[in-house]
C-alpha cells in the first residue's frame, strides 16, 4: 500500500539523517582531544618564535600579551556575545539543512 510505502521512507530517511549525525557527533568527539594537544602544542610554538624571533620579545611582554587577550576573550564571553554568535550559526545552518530537503 502506498500510505505504508510513504512512512517506510520517511522512517527510513529520518534514520538515515540520524545515523549520519550521530557518526558526525562522534568524529568531532574523538578530534577534540587531539585539536586539544595540538593548540597547547601551536601555542608554545608561538611563544618561541615571538621570543626568538624578529620581535625579540621578553618573557613579561609575552604574557602581558596573553593576558590581554585572555581578558578580551573573557569580556565577550561574560556578555554572551560568543554564545548569540554561535547561535546564529546555528539557526543559519539549520535554515540552509532545512532548505537543502525541502528543495
């Protein structure tokens, strides 16, 4: 019967979209560890070059850089500009999904 073959589908796509979130979530999961390590690991490199670099920066200057922007990111954090932001994103990406299975 056709009403049964419809919801088969729509059943069927719905796992589908699923299954592919889920494998998605877990990717990004098992990445964050090593995106984790490897900023620790860009950022110590970072602070050799500016100190070893054309800059020649002392070691107070680096970390009164660091501050600095710890306490940017700190002040937009505390606003919840970060989190309108990534909001936002959200809304827009699921508006395009949406769009992309509606067309």
């Amino acid at each position: 019967p056709r009403g049964l073959a419809a919801l088969m589908v729509v059943v069927g796509g719905l796992a589908t979209v699923s299954a592919l979130l889920t494998f998605v979530g877990q990717q990004v999961a098992n990445g964050a560890t090593d995106l984790a390590e490897q900023t620790v690991a860009g950022l110590g490199q970072i602070r050799q070059w500016l100190a070893d670099g054309p800059l020649n920066a002392s070691d107070s200057q680096i970390d009164r850089w660091i501050n600095d922007a710890q306490r940017l990111i700190t002040d937009q954090t505390s606003d919840g500009q970060v989190v309108t932001r990534l909001t936002e994103v959200g809304t827009t990406l699921t508006h395009v999904v949406a769009g992309f299975f509606i067309v």
